[in-house]
C-alpha cells in the first residue's frame, strides 16, 4: 500500500456500506486572533475519539448562520480562550482585566442561550464555563489573585496536572470522574478568571482547595456542565467528552423520534394571559407555550383550552371570546401555525411544516345550561369539553371544593354526555369526582378522558385518579394524560421531571400503554424542572428513549391513544 495512493483510500470506503456508522456532530466554538479562526487539536482529536464529528464554529453573530447551526449539531462544545469583555455583564473593566475577544464574545453568548434553549447538550471548557454564566444569569470575576492562594496559571506543560479539585459526590461529573477520584480528581490551570455566581440554572459541582469555581452543571437536568480546566489535553479528559458523545446520541435519537411521530399537549392554558397582550410569534416570557418554545421542544401540536372560572358572567360568550383571540393569533401566524379539528389535521400539519392548535373548553359551565350551545361550540372546533372544574356545576361534582350537590352526574349532566357523544366531542373527566367519573363511564356510549390526571397513589390528591379509576377508564378504551402541575405530584417538596415520569410510568403499569399520555397544563400552573415550558418537552421524549420505551410506545405516549379514542368519538357525530 502506498500512503498516497488514493484509489487506496477510496476503495477502503467503498468496500462498505453503509460507507460510515452515523455519529453525532459536536459543534466547537472556534477561538479567532490574527484574523484567523483557530482551534487547539486537543478539541477536535477528543472529539473523534470520544465517538463524535467535530465541526468547528466560526465566531459569526448573524442569526441565520447560528440557527441554522443549531439544527445540524447534536451537541455544543464552547472553547477556551481570551477574556470576555465585562460590559456583556453590566461591569466596568477592572485594572486586571486581560486582552478581550470581541469576535467571540456576542456570537458565543448568543449561541450558548439558543443551544440552552434548544436542549442541546453543552460542554463549557475555560473561557467556555465563563460564557455559559454570562449568558445565563451568572457572574464571573474579572480576577482572581485576590482570592486565589495556589497557582491557576501553570507555567507546565498543558498535559501535566498541577492542582487538584474536589467534586460534589452527589453530581454528573462525579459519576463520570468515579474511577479517576483519589478523592480528589487533578486537572491543569490555565485562568485569571472564574465563575464566582452560578445563577438559578447551574450549581457549583467542583472547587480548587483555594474555594475557586472548578464547574458547574445544570439544575434542570439539562446535559450541560462547565469545567475550568482543559480536559482535551489530559489523558483522563476523554471520559468528559465521552459523556458529551453519549448525550449528544440522545439528543439526535430524540430529535429523530420527533421528525416521525406527532406530539401533542393534549392540555394548556395560554389563552388565560391573552389579557396581557402576549406575543405569539416571538418567545414571550409571560407564556410557557408560543411558536419559539414549541420549535425548540419539537412540539407539534397542542390543545389550548378556554378556561372558565366560576362564577362566570356570560359564559357562552366568554368561552367564544377566547376561541376568536386564539384564532386571531392563528391567523396572524399562518404560515407557521394551525387550527385543527381532526387527527387527520394534525397529521396534514405536521407533513407541511405547520405547528397546530386544537380547541378546548375547560369547565361545562360555558354552555350556560343549555345544551344548544354544545352544538354552537362544537361548530367552532371544540374536540373536548371538561365537565366541571374546582367546584360543583349544574353538570356535575367536582373533586375539589365540592358539596356533593348531585353525588355525581346530574340529570342535566347525563344529557350532556348524550349531545357530546352525538356531537363527536369528548367527555374530559378532569377535575371531577368519583362518583362523576364512575358514572360518566357508563353514560358515555364512547371512551372518555381525562386530558390532565395524575395517579393518586403517588400524591393523594382528590384531582388525581385512583388506581381503580384508571382501571375501569382503561376497561372502557379511555386514556388518562399524566399532568406536570407541581401540586398533582407530590406533597412535600419539589416536583421535577422525575416525578412526572413516576406517574407515567405507574399509569403505564396499572392502565397498560395503550391509555396513557402527556397533559402538560402549562400556563395553568403546569410544568416542573426539567419540564418548564414547551421548549422542554424533548427532554421527555429522552427520558422515555433512556428507559427502552420503543418507539411505537411513544408514540401512543406522545398523543397516539388520545388522538386513537378522539377518532373514535368523532365517528359516530351526527
């Protein structure tokens, strides 16, 4: 073989196929002196190693070449470098300030929030852990020698460890340094500067003996963490970037999983903050749910619901006043989003790059007692209608705030049920009582829902479904969507992510797969860490690929069964 003979080369690919396994693309934030972008080998060769492509990242601001950036990397690594002008952070250069990277620093500030947006695991190296506190909330000192009582900028070899840093046992970085600690795990220095506030998203996981910010991760069980030191130039680095690889795997599987099933929210509540004049079209920090957060979460589709509290003076045209803003926003955005009435719609949809929005009533006091008006809101495009809400109504009891006015249904509410079977709207059993429920079962001549219900053998709460209720639902061809309002959770303390998938999953063992779903009730007090807002959701579908759920499953999960019995119901309108 000749080394330059490349027929040599070529006929090594060839004799293949597929010609290359397909690897995740880790993209590498370029540093940029002397008009040149440059980049140290150690990145790009621990890349390679590690499983991954590397692409390296020009320091470029416009937002097209960002955007479009973001969407064919499946992870980020943010590169050492010079120190970030103090401005970006409301301060005034101190004396001790070194030379600035104004090249950098606006085009990687702005890339690490869009990434952060989007999910995209990041890794943040030197300057790289600097940027992530600087774009998200965060303080760096411009100097450290203050503080500092050992050396942080080495005068050896970049491959020679020269202090060491303990790591939080209870960490990411932990677990992916066990084999390496003695406790302590060293590392080089090569900084004047260190994070010194991490902000809400991060937490510090590992400091030098001197206390100084060694890295950081994230609160939000994101895949980002921030070391100061240089790992792509210690033998024991690689397993850092390994771990990176491994996230950014999953973050591609996911992203894949959403090119080919449809999501859909099957509850929210943005329509509640209409009256504050919110902004659809861009990323509104009043709202959980606009186009921004459903693009970066890969979220399709989702019920909006009009929301009725009560009392509600003129209910029929309260509930009407919503639908028309929903469908002013519809219509001002309609080449990116939709109104859709049928499974069908939201198929069309998604085949044609649209997000879509079904409508919804929350709370049967809207028809205002008259069942004509079911028939009125059905015209408009309701798909389901929620009996009652906290409180009892003329329809039925609640779970909540009730005095057992009907002990359960009342003649009224049985003729409901009859006119939204007939009409092809679902009877949604959210937020009513046992008895309601039970006996909505056997009214309906079609299976029900519950768009919003967790399990209440893990938070015992009145609002949540019992064991028994979600057998009888199951029996009867129902679906039940595992909410994410914190209080529908636990009782004590914090929910996250993590109890979200407790509940899914108890649902799953007592319901089987075929019944269950996600009801976010975002902006209706709905969503928990690592499930905040819309722009979250794909995380959930991480977590249903990391627990070996198929991708058939979630896509019963991510709106199959509810959409199965939504057909079902809609069948037999006449």
């Amino acid at each position: 073989m000749s080394t330059f003979d490349l027929k040599w080369h070529l006929d090594e690919v060839y004799a293949h196929y597929p010609e290359a396994e397909k690897r995740p693309v880790i993209g590498i934030t370029g540093n940029y002196e002397e008009l040149t972008c440059k980049l140290g080998s150690g990145y790009y060769q621990s890349v390679v190693k590690a499983g991954g492509v590397p692409l390296v990242i020009p320091p470029v601001a416009d937002k097209h070449v960002i955007i479009n950036t973001l969407e064919r990397i499946d992870a980020l690594i943010l590169s050492g470098g010079g120190d970030i002008n103090p401005l970006w952070a409301g301060e005034e250069p101190s004396e001790k300030l070194h030379g600035i990277n104004k090249e950098r620093d606006l085009p990687e500030l702005l890339i690490a929030r869009l990434a952060y947006n989007r999910q995209i695991p990041m890794l943040g190296i030197c300057r790289g852990i600097q940027t992530l506190a600087t774009a998200l909330g965060g303080k760096v000192s411009q100097d450290i020698s203050d503080a500092a009582t050992i050396k942080h900028s080495q005068d050896a070899d970049r491959s020679e460890a020269t202090h060491s840093v303990s790591i939080d046992p209870d960490s990411t970085l932990h677990a992916i340094y066990e084999s390496y600690l003695s406790p302590l795990l060293c590392v080089n220095s090569f900084h004047h500067q260190a994070v010194t506030e991490t902000g809400d998203k991060f937490r510090v996981v590992a400091k030098s003996v001197d206390g100084i910010v060694e890295a950081m991760e994230s609160t939000e069980f994101k895949s980002v963490i921030g070391v100061q030191w240089h790992p792509e130039c210690l033998e024991e680095g690689l397993p850092l970037f390994q771990w990176l690889v491994g996230e950014a795997k999953s973050y591609r599987e996911a992203h894949r999983t959403h090119d080919r099933v449809l999501t859909l929210d099957t509850h929210c509540d943005t329509p509640m903050f209409f009256p504050q004049g919110i902004h659809f079209d861009q990323r509104d920090p009043k709202i959980l749910v606009d186009l921004h957060k459903m693009t970066e979460g890969r979220q399709d589709a989702t019920i909006m619901v009009a929301y009725l509290p009560q009392p509600t003076e003129q209910p029929r045209a309260f509930a009407d006043s919503i639908f028309d803003q929903i469908e002013t926003i519809v219509s001002q955005n309609s080449d990116y989003v939709r109104i859709a009435r049928t499974p069908q719609d939201l198929w069309t949809n998604k085949h044609i790059g649209l997000k879509s929005i079904m409508l919804g009533i929350e709370n049967g006091i809207a028809i205002d007692g008259k069942l004509e008006n079911l028939k009125h809101f059905a015209d408009r495009g309701i798909v389901y209608m929620t009996l009652c809400h906290n409180g009892d109504n003329d329809i039925c009891d609640s779970a909540s705030k009730t005095n057992r006015t009907h002990h359960g249904v009342s003649a009224f509410g049985e003729k409901v049920i009859k006119e939204m079977n007939r009409l092809g709207v679902l009877v949604d059993m959210s937020h009513a009582g046992e008895e309601s429920f039970c006996q909505a079962l056997e009214i309906s001549s079609v299976p029900i829902v519950c768009s919003h219900s967790s399990a209440r053998a893990l938070c015992d709460h009145p609002r949540n479904l019992t064991d028994e209720q979600m057998r009888a639902l199951a029996r009867k061809g129902g679906v039940a969507q595992t909410t994410i309002y914190h209080g529908f959770l636990r009782k004590d303390g914090e929910a996250t992510i993590n109890d979200v998938m407790a509940h899914l999953e108890h649902a799953i063992d007592v319901m089987g797969i075929d019944h269950v779903g996600l009801g976010t009730d975002f902006d209706g007090d709905g969503g928990v860490r690592g499930l905040a807002d819309s722009s979250e959701l794909i995380n959930f579908t991480r977590r249903l690929l990391a627990r070996r759920f198929s991708e058939q499953d979630i896509r019963k999960i991510w709106g199959g069964n509810f959409l199965r019995v939504m057909e079902e119901c809609q069948k037999v309108r006449k």
